[in-house]
C-alpha cells in the first residue's frame, strides 16, 4: 500500500473540505456538498477516518487522498455518512480500507444510505457485509431513491 490512514483532526477539516467538493461535484442538480463549517465540527467530534497518499495530485486536500465519516445515532448505532476518495486515487483500495478500518471500530451496528443503481458502492458494502434493511423512494427529493443498508457487528450478527 502506497498510503497512511489515520483519524483526522481538526486541523484537518480544509484539506477534507477541499476534497469533499471535488469528489461530489457532477452529481444531481443542486448538490451541494458538505461546507468547511461542518467538516471543522465533525474532525473534532465525529469519526472521521483519512486516507493520507504520496502520489496524489497537487491541491488544497493534498495530502488526503481519502475520508470517511460516522457518527451515533439516537438509537445506538452509528451512521456512515461519507465515504470518498480522490478521482485520481480510486481502485487503489483506499474506500475499502476506510471502511475496513471504520468497521473493526465500530462496535454498533453501521447503517448508510446508497442510490439503489450505483452498482460499484453497492457491491464493495455487500462484499464487506452490509445487507438491505429498506429501500425508500424520494428519500431526498422526488426522483432520488436510497436503499438504507445496516452492517452487523460479528457478536451481533450471530444472534
């Protein structure tokens, strides 16, 4: 492996910033991705996982190569909210490590949200264990569906 991950820290939060908007950026009329005033609360208080790589291109997330973000629910488990990596860095195994990584600390089950055709993240969380728990029609706006997966802890997934 040619990267480091690592926890983020505050100090962290422009350079994933920086990478959140050019990674999400094509997408459905409208998107906006999440702001630096969020990312600078979640860095601090929120699991945030960074994926840190030599032969990334040059810019303001360098050297972030790669994020991931959860945090609790208020029903105990933990919401995987983002999980991204750089255009130029993807199929280097970095968004499987993220989530690897994520996962073995998780201790609660992890729940997400996918557009129910986007076939590549569907596969890589079915091969780490995620399954359907519903698929929500409009979940966001009228033509965007989400499948709702859930990931089960080994202990957990045994009962």
């Amino acid at each position: 492996m040619d990267f480091t991950l690592r926890r983020a820290t505050p100090r962290d939060f422009l350079a994933v910033a920086a990478l959140d908007r050019i990674v999400w950026t094509g997408g459905r009329d409208g998107f906006i991705p999440d702001g630096e005033h969020v990312w600078r609360v979640w860095c601090e208080y929120a699991r945030v996982l960074v994926v840190e790589a030599a032969s990334i291109p040059p810019g303001p997330w360098s050297p972030i190569a790669g994020v991931a973000l959860t945090f609790p629910t208020m029903e105990g488990e933990l919401f995987l909210h983002k999980v991204f990596v750089h255009p130029a860095c993807v199929g280097r195994g970095i968004g499987t490590a993220l989530l690897q990584a994520m996962l073995a600390k998780a201790g609660a089950p992890v729940l997400l949200t996918v557009d129910p055709v986007n076939d590549r993240a569907l596969a890589l969380y079915r091969k780490l264990g995620f399954t359907a728990r519903a698929e929500v029609k409009g979940y966001y706006r009228t033509d965007e569906d989400r499948l709702v997966m859930v990931w089960l802890p080994l202990a957990m997934s045994d009962q």
